[in-house]
C-alpha cells in the first residue's frame, strides 16, 4: 500500500511517497526559507499563502518521482498540527479533499509523531528499520524539546521545554548578533572553529527542580555577552568573525547539548533507555550528533540518528507516522480531523 505523506505545518511545503514498508518512493520538500528570512522567523500568513501556491506543483512531482498516479495511493497522511493553523488547513484540506473524492482512508498525523520516528527511515530506496518498542525518543526543533518513552500502545512523556526550543534559542541568538536566518547550521559551522570550553553559561534545567528544559536563561546570557562586545545586531559575516566570538557560539552550543545529555542520562539512571532516537530539525547539529553517539557507545545504548535530509520538516515522516498510526488505530474520521494548533507527543 502506498501511503501520501503532506507536510504543511509550518515553512516547508513537503508531499511525499512511501510504499508499505516505508520506502521511500519520493520526498519532494518546497523551502519557504527565503520569504521569512527578511523578518528572522516565520511569518504565518506568508506561510499559509505559500503553501497554498506551492503545493499542487509539489504533489504533481512527488506522484511523478514516486512513479505513481492517484489510484495508486492507498492512505493519505497530512499534518493536523501541532503548527501553525493556517498553514496547517492548506495540507490538511487538500489531503481531506483527496480522501473524499477517491474513497481513501485518511490518518490526521502529529507533526511530532513524524520526527520522533523519522530515524527508522532510510533515503536510499531500503525500507524502514522495523521500530522496537520500547524506545527513547528526543525531538529538538525549531518548535520543540520532547524526551519521550514510546511503548508499544502509548507514548509517555518525560521532559518538555518550559521556554524556548533549541532550534529557537540558536535561531534568536543568530538573530540578535546579525547573523542569517536560520540560525541553527550558521552557528554550527562557526562553532566548528570555537573553543566551547572558554565561556561557562547557564545549562537549562526548570527552577522548580522538575526534569523539564529550559533555554531562555542561556539565550539571555548569550545577549548580555554581545551587549559587553558592542554586538548589536548589525550584519556579521559568519566567516570572519573574531576569535572570541567563535568560542562564544562554541560555548552556546556545548550548553545547548549538554542540557539535552544531561535528562537523557538522568532518564537512563532512573528507568533505563533500550534505544534513543533523536530527531527534529536539530537533530542535524554536528556536535549533537557527536556526543550522543559518544555516550550512546560509552553507556551501550543504541543511538539512531536520522539521516540529516530528514532532520528538518518533510512529508516523508509525516507519511512514515501515519502509517504506523493507522496500523494501530485504523483511519481517522473525515469530519472530525481538525487542525490543531498544539498537539503534545502523547495526548490522542
Ligand atoms: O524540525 P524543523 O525543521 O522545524 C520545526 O519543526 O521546528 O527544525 C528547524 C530548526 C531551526 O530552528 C534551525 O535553526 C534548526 O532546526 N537547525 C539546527 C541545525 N540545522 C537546523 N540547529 C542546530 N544545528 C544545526 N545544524
Ligand atoms: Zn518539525
């Protein structure tokens, strides 16, 4: 059975083909990364609009990649949130339509049900590693910071942000310090030339002493800096900035990963992890990736990390979870799928 993944739940236009065992067929991803990157984040109006004139030409090559024609497709999986709503009911519609008009079964999927999975899934055409549970699962997005346990019939929640997400807290700091949107890769490559041991900034953890995150405390750390350094937001050139400044967004970095390895460990002393999946748009982060995979050996936990391709928002996922949704609880019903603007990892 082939399954039609849509992703429009916040500023990438994604549609894409995978077949029942979750290979996939095609993943075409339209970026609306240049018209928000005047205003350093995501303005939904222009989001919705977009997705709205790019999807029919997305949908058209992702059937035509996929090498399949509508009558081919066995289940539709659009995004139904967590997003922003607008830009949600265009994918959610278009999907709704589809379903309606040719008798198909239609699976409203959670955006964050599509990162926590997307590590099973592989780009070179082999189907998706089977999913053991139970397992581990950390999201770190532009909008989120989940660690999850995935059993069997129910995904339980362990540890949420209080604040802002990572992918968030890098875009902002980015921001502020004149550097391009989005903000994420720009300081990961700069903090490639850092040394992340000179600056020591908050690691985020709630006050109340609970497990959740928090990111907030270090972002405004990082803008106290810049204010000491005449930093004020004035276009930098990633390239040459001064040395300091590099071990600075190296230090950033290292607070931002720590806090994130530190509720794994905690998570693992107190229950045990089998495997840890990362995922989510900061996932892609290359000192992330290192040290998980460090203490994924040191501790002998597997870590699965997904191919940086579908760290960031795609349909694949969306396609991927819905399929694993459907398997479980059967078709959503057509009239009672809405969007939704939040939608935590676990709540039905
Ligand atoms: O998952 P995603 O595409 O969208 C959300 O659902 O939020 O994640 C986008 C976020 C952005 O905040 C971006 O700055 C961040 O992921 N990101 C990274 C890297 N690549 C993307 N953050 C840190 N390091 C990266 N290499
Ligand atoms: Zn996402």
């Amino acid at each position: 059975m082939n399954v039609l993944g849509i992703e429009t739940s916040c500023d990438e236009t994604s549609v894409a083909v995978l077949d029942g065992e979750g290979r996939i067929l095609s993943n075409v991803v339209a970026t609306q990364m240049q018209a928000h990157a005047a205003y350093g984040g995501v303005v939904p109006e222009l989001a919705a609009r977009a997705h709205l004139e790019n999807l029919p030409a997305v949908f058209e090559e992702a059937l035509d990649r996929a090498g399949i024609v509508v009558s081919d497709i066995g289940l539709v999986a659009p995004t139904a949130g967590p997003g922003l709503i607008g830009a949600l009911l265009v994918g959610l519609s278009a999907g709704k339509a589809l379903a309606f008009a040719r008798g198909l079964p239609l699976v409203g999927v959670n955006h964050l049900e599509g990162h926590l999975y997307s590590a099973h899934l592989a780009t070179g055409g082999q189907p998706a590693r089977p999913v053991e549970s139970p397992f581990h699962g950390l999201v770190v997005s532009g909008g989120h910071a989940e660690l999850v346990r995935v059993e069997e019939e129910r995904i339980v929640p362990i540890a949420r942000t209080r604040d802002d997400a990572p992918g968030e807290a890098f875009d902002k700091v980015a921001r502020r310090a004149g550097l391009p949107y989005p903000g994420g890769p720009v300081v990961d490559s700069i903090a490639a030339r850092g040394d992340a041991s000179r600056f020591a900034l908050p690691i985020g953890r709630a006050a109340d002493g609970s497990e959740d995150f928090s990111f907030s405390g270090v972002k405004t750390a990082m803008l106290r800096q810049f204010e000491k350094r005449g930093v004020d937001g004035s276009p930098l050139n990633p390239g040459s900035l001064p040395q300091d400044l590099a071990d600075l967004f190296a230090s950033f970095q290292r607070a931002i990963v720590t806090a994130l390895l530190q509720r794994v460990e905690t998570a693992h002393q107190r229950e045990g992890i089998r495997r840890l999946a990362l995922s989510g748009g900061v996932a892609a982060n290359s000192e992330l990736r290192a040290t998980f995979s460090r203490w994924g050996e040191e501790s002998g936990v597997p870590v699965l990390l997904p191919e940086k391709a579908l760290t960031t928002d795609n349909a694949a996922m969306i396609a991927w979870a819905g399929l694993l949704r459907f398997r479980r609880e059967g078709a959503s019903n057509l009239d009672a799928v809405t969007a939704r603007s939040r939608w935590p990892l676990g709540s039905p």
